[in-house]
C-alpha cells in the first residue's frame, strides 16, 4: 500500500511553506511578529509594522 497525503498532510505542508516564507522577513519592534506587508515603518532604525503605527503613533485631533 502506498501512502496518500491526506488533507491533514496538506495543510501541515501549506503551514510549514508559511513559516519558511516568514522566517526572513523583518521583526516589528512592538508586536515582534513578521510584517507580511510589503513596507513597514523605519522611525529612527526601529522598524513597525502598520497595525503597530496606528496603534501607538496615530493620534485624533479634536
């Protein structure tokens, strides 16, 4: 009998391609986590993702 992926298999390929693809991108300085966008923030050599900008930098005006 031979082994056939089932979809199990499939999704732990599809999640092991992810990780890789993330491993080189940059960390943002207040999350930590890998920016999955294609730019980040660069303030003073500290990198941000832009959920992070918003949240800590983003200020109303009322």
């Amino acid at each position: 009998m031979s082994n056939i992926p089932d979809n199990y298999d499939f999704f732990r390929m599809h999640e092991a391609e992810q990780e890789s693809k993330l491993e080189g991108r940059p960390l943002c300085e207040c999350c930590e986590e890998p920016i999955q966008d294609d730019f980040y923030y660069d303030i003073g050599g500290e990198i941000y993702c832009e959920d992070c900008m918003v949240s800590c930098f983003r200020k109303i005006i009322e």
